[in-house]
C-alpha cells in the first residue's frame, strides 16, 4: 500500500471490533482499515512495519497475481478472474445491487489515482 492511501483521512487503525479485542482472523494485534480497498489490502501488523520506496513483493502478489491488482481497489468495470464485480450483495440485504467505484468513496479517493490507468492498476 501507498503512504498516501495509509494516511488518508479515511484510513484508520483498528484495536478492536465489536467491542472486542480485534481477534487473530480479522488481523490481530493491530489492522489498517482502508474501506475503499479490498479486506485483504488492509494491513496487518504483527510485529514491526517497513516503509519502501516501491512496491513491496507480498505473500498476496506472489502466491495469487492475477487474483488481485497491487492497488486492490474496487473497480466494479474490472472483473476479478472468477466472478464478477458489477454487483454486490451487502451483509443483511436479500438482493444484490450495483457496486460503486472504491466501494462508494470515490468522491473521496479517485483523487490519489488520477492518471492511472484503472482497468490495469486495479
């Protein structure tokens, strides 16, 4: 992940959830939450952090680079390898809807990928 999209205003550090102490399936101790991007975007921290210059080589890209683009954002007009993404279907809806560019928050974000090519740097 970008500094910039670490440190967006958007962008927060989660201890806990439900009230809770965050548990180890949902990235314990300590997880970055970025809600434009995909769960698996959202940084785990178990011991230290590491700022680079570049993109760093992850477990994720290495294992699955087809599955998911290093940006990981959601771009319903970009299909993942083995469904769609122009629909989604919300926790406690029926139905399925329309999935909105950066789950909703373009207005907010678009501007950190401005030139970008969308379809590739998904």
């Amino acid at each position: 992940m970008r500094l910039d999209e670490a440190l967006h205003p958007l962008a927060f550090l989660a201890m806990g959830l439900y009230g809770k102490v965050l548990p180890n399936q949902s990235g314990a101790p300590l997880r970055l939450v970025v809600p434009w991007k995909y769960g698996i975007q959202g940084g785990q921290i178990d011991s230290e952090a590491a700022l680079h210059g570049h993109p760093a080589a992850d477990d994720l890209g290495a294992r699955g680079p087809s599955e998911y683009g290093f940006y990981a954002n959601v771009n319903p007009e970009v299909d993942h390898p083995r469904w769609s993404q122009a629909s989604e279907r919300r926790i406690g809806d029926f139905g399925r809807r329309k999935t909105l560019p950066f789950n909703g928050y373009a207005d907010a974000v678009a501007s950190l990928y401005s030139g970008m090519d969308l379809r590739k740097n998904f």
